[in-house]
C-alpha cells in the first residue's frame, strides 16, 4: 500500500506543477511567479519528506 501512496503522491505533485506551469512562464511580474515556485516547491518538499511516515 506504501507504494501506492507514494505514486498518487508523485501524480499530484506533478499535477500541480502543470497547473501551475503557464502562469509561472507567461506572468510578467516576478513577485507572483516566485510565489508560486514556492508553492509548487514547497509540495515537492513535502512529497519527498515524507518517505518514512
């Protein structure tokens, strides 16, 4: 089952990260796309901090 999780895990970080993608390429201010680099970042550190829960 462990390994399950950890593939929704990895699906949804990708998700996001293609959610976010257009937004971070085409905005022209710099603030709101470092916010949200640091948004998809931060998922990814969670996802990958969490392997031994």
């Amino acid at each position: 089952m462990k390994n399950v999780e950890r593939t929704t895990g990895l699906i949804g970080l990708i998700l996001l990260a293609a959610f976010f993608a257009p937004y971070i390429w085409k905005l022209p201010q710099l603030d709101i796309t470092l916010i949200m680099l640091m948004g998809v970042a931060l998922a990814a550190y969670d996802y990958f901090t969490s392997g031994g829960k």
